[in-house]
C-alpha cells in the first residue's frame, strides 16, 4: 500500500512539472510580435497618422529608405521624377516632382502603409516675373499647399494653404507660418488617381516616356 500511495505522488509531481513548463511555452511565445506587426500598423484613426508619418519622413531624411527613380519628359512641356521608397521591400512613398510649361512646378507625395495610402501631400506653385520691381528678374510665387488624411478607406480631413512669395522675401519667409484651413475633400478616388497611376511605372528605372 505505501508503495502504491508513492507511486501515485511520483505521478502526480511529474504532471505538474509538465504542466508548468507548458505554460511558460505559451507565455514566452504567443506574445511575440511578428517582423511584420512590428513594422506597419493598421490606421483607423486621425490620431495614428502623424506618428507614422514622422517615422517614415526621418528614414527619407535620414536616407534609410531603399529607392528607385523614372524620369520622364513629355517633349519639353512636361517633365518630371517618380521615386519609390522602401522598408523591408515594402512600398512606404511614392514621390513626384515635376515642371510643366516652365512657369508650373508640382509635388505630391503619398505616405503609404500596408499598401495603402494613408498621407497626401500635394504642392503647386505658379511662377511669373513681378511686374514694377525695383529688381531686375524679380519673381513671384503662388503657392498652394494641399494636406489629405485618410484612415479606414475614408478622407478623414483635408487642409490647405496659399500664400503669395516674392523672390526678394525668400530668406525671411517661412511657409510654417502660415496657418493651414479645412476645405472641402475630394473623394478618396479623386485623390488616388494619379497615385495609381504612379504604380504602374514601380517595376521600371531610368527614363520612359510621357505620362
């Protein structure tokens, strides 16, 4: 009897033991976060669009990102340069620089994440010589700054600014200072066209034709 009551302890113990160990697999595993968790995140708000931007603009800065460049001239009337940038081999912004008619200069940028664009910015500025200037060749800038927010598939808000830059104020004017205003949104559509537009140079490098 005293050795069957061991027996049955001894059994008891080991079972224990395993069980024990089972949960701290569990405990040191299932929390993990995948690569992939780690580097992207799902966007269903306002409040969670500035962070990644911020991070995706300091790898630009920083040059951390990898990239490739089209370029592209539309027989002198417009030209321009497409970049794609990457993390990991993911698409994280798609760049576009251009000039048109030589008074017209163009930039949007579109600040990507999990394929989807989540951050458009678009500047325009329209240049002409200014007219009674005590300078010769002084010139005066129209621009347009244009900021699109988008989470969960819908424009979450829209802001613009437009100030007027003379080329005689350029060392002491700062565009920051200009407050930005809501407008009126374009659907997501309107605003992703030239986007998709885009992709369909991602997989070439060098010049290719008109747009």
């Amino acid at each position: 009897m005293k050795n069957q009551f061991l027996k049955i302890l001894l059994l008891c113990l080991v079972l224990a033991s395993c069980g024990n160990q089972d949960k701290k697999a569990v405990s040191t595993t299932d929390t993990k976060p995948t690569k992939e968790e780690s580097s992207t995140i799902s966007i269903d708000s306002l409040s969670q669009i500035k962070p990644l931007y911020n991070k995706i603009a300091q790898q630009r800065l920083t040059k951390s990102l990898d990239s490739n460049a089209v370029t592209y001239d539309c027989n002198g009337e417009k030209s321009g340069t497409i970049k794609f940038f990457y993390q990991d081999k993911n698409l994280v912004m798609v760049e576009h620089t251009y000039g048109e008619y030589s008074h017209t200069e163009g930039l949007t940028q579109f600040f990507i994440n999990k394929e989807n664009p989540f951050f458009v910015y678009h500047k325009n500025t329209n240049w002409t010589f200014e007219e009674n200037a005590a300078a010769e060749g002084a010139t005066v800038d129209d621009v347009t700054e244009t900021r699109s927010y988008l989470a969960d598939g819908t424009v979450q808000q829209c802001l613009q600014k437009k100030y007027r830059l003379r080329s005689a104020d350029k060392a002491n004017f700062n565009p920051s200072s200009i407050k930005n205003k809501a407008v009126a949104c374009q659907k997501p559509e309107e605003i992703l066209s030239s986007y998709h537009k885009l992709l369909q140079y991602q997989a070439q490098k060098g010049k290719v034709d008109c747009l």
